[in-house]
C-alpha cells in the first residue's frame, strides 16, 4: 500500500507512521526526519533548510521534491510505502504526480489546535531514529531515555509554543489547499487516491485503532 499522511504538527503523523511501518513492513519516509539527520549531519540540504525549520517554516519545495522523489524509487519501496510529511504543499503533489510516483490512500489526521499545542510542548523526541514520545500521553519505559537505545531523548528545537503556533497557521495556509486538492481529485478521477480523515484526537490507542480500521488493517 501506498499511504501519504497529511495532518497538523503534532496530529501524530509519525506516531502512527511508525505503528503502520511495523504492521505492513513497509518504509516509512519522514521528510522531517530526513532534514533533521542532515542539519545533525552538517550536510549541504541541512544548511540551507535548517534556518526555515527553526523559524517554524517550511522548506522550500525545491529543496524537499527531488529528495522524496529519489527515495521513493529505491527497492525497498516497491511493495509500498508511507509518506509522512509530504506532499505539503500542491506545487509538492504535483511534482509527485508528474513524476509518475502513484498513491493509494490520502489519510488526513484531524486534530483541533489546542490539541496539538498541549501535545507539541509533552513531546520528547529520539532524534537518530525519529521516535517520538510523549511525557504524559505516550511515556518511555525510563523518563527521559528512548526505549529501544536508552540514550536521551532531545526537545526538538521548533516544538516552542511560538513556533508551534506558527506552523499551525502555516499547515492551515499552505496544506489546506493541498487537502482541497486531494479531495476533490478522490470525488471526481478514477484510479485517484482515496482520500480518508480520520479522528486523531485523544489517546495514542484509540487514534491508532481508527487510523488502522480506516485503512482495512486489523
Ligand atoms: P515534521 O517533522 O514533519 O514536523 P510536523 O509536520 O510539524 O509534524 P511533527 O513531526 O511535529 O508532528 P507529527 O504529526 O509527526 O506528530 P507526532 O507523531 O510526533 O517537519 C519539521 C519541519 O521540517 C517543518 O516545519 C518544515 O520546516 C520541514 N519540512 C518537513 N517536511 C517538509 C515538506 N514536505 N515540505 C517543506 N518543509 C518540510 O506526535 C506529536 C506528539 O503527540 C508526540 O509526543 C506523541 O507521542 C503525542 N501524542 C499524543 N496523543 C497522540 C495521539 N492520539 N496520536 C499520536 N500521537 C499523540
């Protein structure tokens, strides 16, 4: 299966990225995740993405296409993949689409923003493998040291309630036309995407269960 999750900060994309990547042994492509290892890196793409990811913006798509574009055609993807993260923005799902990269299933994650700013400011990240935490709603066996390594677990730096707040605004303003686009691409082509919302609000669980019923997977 071919899943691209769009959602807020902080709706989960991720978290649930990372259940369905255990589920159906397929990868999972962060975009986020891919930037953060080459800021730490010191790579050139980190370089030039690192001040609009601390400023709560988002990269330009130049930057990010090529890169998700390459991934997605390597071996491992064949049997699928899930996107989390991109496309963000139309001119991104565009590119996808022009570069013959199909998609099974849109699944929006929806949560109110007070939601995800409570969950942006509890959240405690494992940077090297991009696992996430949270310190009340999702804990670590040990607080504050990642499950599987035991090494310490890092406050990404644009999880700043200001910030957060920023890229709310930014998601509205820049994926809401995306999420316009893919619904009505679901409503009006066949062979299109099917495109899913579900309820990501409350507790890990019970997201999780609705995000997996929705996709058919027990
Ligand atoms: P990215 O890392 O993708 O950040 P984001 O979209 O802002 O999303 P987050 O990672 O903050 O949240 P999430 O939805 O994955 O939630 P999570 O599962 O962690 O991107 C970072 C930056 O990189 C962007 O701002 C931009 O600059 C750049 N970038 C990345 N992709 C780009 C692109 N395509 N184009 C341009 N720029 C791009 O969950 C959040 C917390 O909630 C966790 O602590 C979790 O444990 C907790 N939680 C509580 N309840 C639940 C629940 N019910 N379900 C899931 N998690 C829950």
């Amino acid at each position: 299966m071919k899943i691209v999750i769009v959602g807020m900060p902080g709706a989960g994309k991720g978290t649930h990225a990372a259940a369905l990547r255990e589920r159906l042994q397929i990868p999972q492509i962060s975009t986020g995740d891919m930037l953060r290892a080459a800021v730490a890196a010191g790579a050139a793409l980190g370089r030039k993405a690192e001040g609009y990811m601390n400023r709560g913006e988002l990269v330009p798509d130049r930057l990010i296409v090529e890169l998700v574009e390459r991934r997605v055609k390597e071996a491992d993807c064949a049997g699928g993949f899930i996107l989390d993260g991109f496309p963000r923005t139309l001119e991104q799902a565009r590119a996808l689409r022009e570069a013959g990269v199909g998609i099974d299933v849109v699944l929006e994650l929806h949560v109110p923003d007070e939601e995800v700013i409570e969950r942006m400011t509890g959240r405690r990240s494992h940077l090297p493998s991009g696992r996430v935490y949270h310190v009340t709603r999702n804990p670590p066996k040990v607080a504050g040291a990642d499950d599987i390594t035991g090494e310490p677990l890092s406050v990404r730096a644009d999880d700043a309630e200001d910030t957060v707040r920023k890229r709310i605004v930014g998601y509205h303003a820049q994926t809401g036309p995306l999420l316009d686009y893919y619904r009505r691409l679901a409503a009006s082509e066949p062979g299109a995407p099917r495109y899913i919302r579900v309820d990501g609000s409350g507790s890990v669980a019970a997201s999780r269960t609705r995000v997996f019923a929705a996709l058919g997977i027990a």
